[in-house]
C-alpha cells in the first residue's frame, strides 16, 4: 500500500468516526426508559428523566420565561394598578370567577376541575412567594396560558383585559384574602381595610 493511500485512509476515518461516535451517542433509551450501550446523554431530555413529568413542564415554562423566549411585551409590562387595596378587591371576583375552578379558592390547587387535569394545576398560594414570580412572568402566564407548554390553563388575553390580569396579581400578591365581608381572611395574616395610612 502506498503511503499516500494510507495517509486518505487514516484522514477518511477520522472524518468518519466522529459521525460514526455522534450516531451513537445519540441512541434513543430502551422502552423502559434506560440508555442503551453506547449511548449518551443528550443536553436536552434525558437530564430530565427522573423528574416528575408535571415538574418537567413547569421547569420548561420558567426556563422559557427566564431565557426571554416570550414577547417583549410582557419582558417589558408594567404592573399599572400596584398592590392597592381597590386592585386586590378588583382581583378577588376576577380570580374566584376566573381561577379558583382550577387553582382553588385560596390557590392550593384543589379547585373543582383540578383532579381531572394532567399536570395538575400551579399551587398559586406558593408559586406567587417564587422569586421566578415576577410580576411579568404572572402577566405572561395568565394572558399566555399554558398550551404551548401542554398544560389546561387557558389563554385569558382575550378575556380580560391587561388592567384586570394585574388586578388578579394583586389578590394573588395579597395572600387570597376572603372579600366576602370585605375584610381580609385571618389565615393569610389580613390586608389593610383602608387606602389611609396608619
């Protein structure tokens, strides 16, 4: 064999073998989920395999919003009615008519509906005490809705309006206050029952 032969051999197999390694590492896991021989990991997926694949989809959701995959729009919002007292008593109605079905009375998850849904729905009470709960990402979340994400939570940007959403942020902000009697529920600490200071 003539060395110049030998010398397209070697470099053809070194520009081979590494299409040959990628193929595989990059083996789909067995039907019980395992990897196969030979196989790697790939950076996306299988690092998430042993998570609870309701948690999987949140992860998603947070990453998305995290890595500016949503609309400028809401990376840029402005909470426009703040945590005020008429905003959390706006909110309240607007949740319980809206929400609660889903996410229950005081955001717990155990809504009416919630046992039939997969993933469940968001325990809201302690989501919103997230530092990923952001003011934006709750404005995304609720016009958004969560089908891109596979989830049941339905877009409401066509239901209510920006002012309303932020409404609903503030109830959420304000621990799910009972308004029935107009005074704040005694389990969530209480709220202000005035706009005046003290």
């Amino acid at each position: 064999m003539s060395r110049s032969v030998f010398i397209a051999l070697v470099l053809a197999g070194s520009l081979l073998a590494p299409a040959a390694i990628s193929l595989a590492q990059d083996v789909p896991p067995d039907a019980d989920g395992k990897p196969q021989e030979g196989a790697k990991e790939p950076s996306v997926g299988w690092s998430l395999r042993n998570v609870d694949p309701e948690q999987q989809q949140r992860m998603l959701r947070f990453s998305t919003f995290v890595n500016k995959g949503i609309p400028e729009k809401y990376l840029r919002a402005e909470n426009t009615v703040g945590y005020t007292i008429p905003a959390i008593a706006a909110g309240g109605p607007l949740y319980i008519s809206h929400c609660s079905k889903c996410h229950g009375d005081t955001g717990l998850g155990n809504g009416d509906l919630a046992y039939a849904l997969t993933p469940s729905p968001a325990l809201l009470a302690y989501m919103v005490q997230q530092p990923i709960a952001v003011d934006q990402y709750l404005l995304w979340s609720i016009s958004e809705g969560g089908k891109q994400f596979g989830t049941a939570m339905p877009a409401f940007k066509n239901q209510l309006t920006e002012a309303q959403i932020w409404d609903i942020v503030a109830y959420l902000r304000a621990g799910f206050p009972d308004l029935d009697d107009g005074t704040a529920s005694k389990k969530n600490g209480g709220a202000a029952k005035t706009d005046d200071p003290d």
